[in-house]
C-alpha cells in the first residue's frame, strides 16, 4: 500500500513551564508560530526559537518544530 503526504504545514512551537499540576507534572504553555517553511532545517528552526526565547522575558523550556500532513492512499 503507498501512501502520499499532501498539505504540509510545519509549525515552531515554543512551551514555557509555568508550574505544576495537581499531581505533579510539568504544567506548559505554548506558543505556537504557524506557516513555517516546511524544508526548513531543524538548525535554522531552533535558531530562530532561541533568537525568540531569547527575547521574552520568560525563557522557552521546549523549542520544537511540528510537521503535520494529510495522509492519503495512493491508487
């Protein structure tokens, strides 16, 4: 069975930490910036997240890029 990728969205997703739950994990908020170029390296991706986190007065505890597509059966 092939299946083919179609509609590729890549996202860079920023989580801050921002306390704790009630039982004891990580509680994040994120911030997400869609529409970035799908081939883009996972070097530049963390780069422009650090440049970013970099800025803020809270630091990012997670750079991430996301990529998502539909996926479909080829005929």
């Amino acid at each position: 069975m092939a299946v083919t990728e179609s509609n590729k969205v890549s996202v860079l997703r920023l989580k801050f930490a921002v306390g704790e739950t009630s039982g004891g994990d990580i509680k994040y908020k994120r911030k997400d910036i869609k529409n970035v170029k799908a081939d883009a390296t996972k070097e530049d991706v963390y780069a422009v997240g650090k440049a970013l986190s970099d800025l803020l007065e809270t630091k990012a505890d997670v750079i991430a890029k996301v990529d998502e597509a539909d996926l479909e059966e080829s005929m």
